[in-house]
C-alpha cells in the first residue's frame, strides 16, 4: 500500500527498542508545531534526489511551470490533529492498530488571481501527486517518496465579521499505518528560485555565467 512508513513489517523479526537521550529530564526548547508549507510533486515530474537536502529541492521545485514537470511550493498555516485510529482484536486479547487516518487543514492568505486559480483547481480532486509537510521549526515529513494522498480539497469560507479576511482552506487526507520519516532543513521556508532563475545561475559557459564550464567571464568553471 502507499505510504509505508512503518518500521514494523513482519512477526518473525524480533523488536529491537532503539536508543534515547541520556538525560530523560532535558526536554530542551519544544519546538513549534505549526505547519507552514507544503512540497507538492506531481507523479508525472521528478522526485528530489535526496528529500533531506535544500539543493535538491531547488532542482525539482518551479512555482512558475504550468504542466506537470515540476513540483510546486505552497505556505500556509495548517494543522494535524491526531489520527483517527482503527484498532483490531487479532487473537487471544490482542489488539493492533491497522490504520491510521489523517487530515491536513492549510488556511491560505495569499489569494492573488494566480494562487485563487490553483487552488479552486484542487477542487477537482487531484490525487496524481505525492507532498511533504514542512512546519515553522524546520522539520519536513515525507521520506523519500512523499506521502500519498486520498483526499484533495479546497474551500473559501467568506466570514461575515468586520475584521474577517478571504482566505483559503485546503484540506488533505492520507491514511497510512505509521507515520512519515521527519528531517530538519535549515532554509527550507525560503521561497524557491524559479527554474529559469536556476538556470541563470548556473549557465552554459557563456560570458557573465556564474558556474559555466570554463570560458570568459564564468566564476568557476569546469
């Protein structure tokens, strides 16, 4: 099934409890939960070659394509709640969590005519995509693959109060038995670089390239 992201597989292997920190009374500083973006790559365009590196997202990322060959960046402020769980009795008294279902709300402020038009698109139900859930501390949730959704929905609410704002509420589901590896980057709520600008940057070799490939006026070349 999608989204296997648990380290559990089989009853023959036996369970091995992994390390903790020695000092069990140090929670340091928590860090903030929020969700403040997601990483959308549809299933038609390349996946990072490595989820836990900013480059590597820089690559893979283009806010300005307009197909399906590159994946999009979107900012928010959303939530998890807990799961909605579905528990079996198995045998003998056990009980075993076969399932786990989950929902992403993102309520979206930024309805410029381009952002409006994407996201009443979502309404169709796109589901020919994989995301990774970033928060306000850095973490990013997704594993290598991304998380698979079921459910892709977007609405406008427009509140009756005098200090009410138009905003958008996107809504996820995904169903999964364990939860998604997690990973800390440090820039990854900067807002990415178009592809175009990616590749001025880079170059060809050409005069003024910042990387080209050896000629006149390239700062490093090769």
């Amino acid at each position: 099934m999608p989204n296997n992201f648990c380290l559990c597989e089989t009853c023959d292997t036996e369970f091995y409890f992994g390390a903790l920190d020695a000092d069990q009374d140090c929670a340091g500083v928590p860090s903030l939960s929020q969700v403040s973006g997601l990483l959308i790559v549809p299933n038609s365009a390349t996946l990072p070659s490595d989820w836990e590196s900013r480059a590597a997202w820089d690559a893979v990322i283009d806010n300005d394509s307009t197909d399906n060959s590159f994946g999009k960046y979107l900012t928010g402020v959303g939530t998890i709640p807990e799961p909605e769980k579905t528990t079996l009795t198995i045998a003998k008294g056990v009980e075993i969590t076969s399932i786990r279902d989950y929902t992403l709300t993102l309520e979206i402020f930024n309805l410029s005519s381009a952002q409006y038009e994407f996201l009443r698109s979502l309404q169709c139900n796109p589901l020919n995509y994989v995301f990774w859930i970033e928060n306000v501390s850095g973490h990013l949730w997704g594993g290598s693959t991304g998380i698979t959704p079921r459910l892709t929905d977007v609405d406008f609410p427009l509140g009756g109060g005098e200090g009410d704002v138009e905003k958008a509420v996107l809504t996820i589901n995904w169903r999964s038995k364990c939860d998604p590896p997690r990973t800390y980057i440090e820039d990854i709520s900067e807002n990415f670089p178009s592809a175009s600008t990616i590749a001025d940057v880079i170059g060809t070799g050409d005069v003024g390239d910042v990387l080209g490939t050896g000629d006149v006026g390239d700062v490093i070349g090769i």
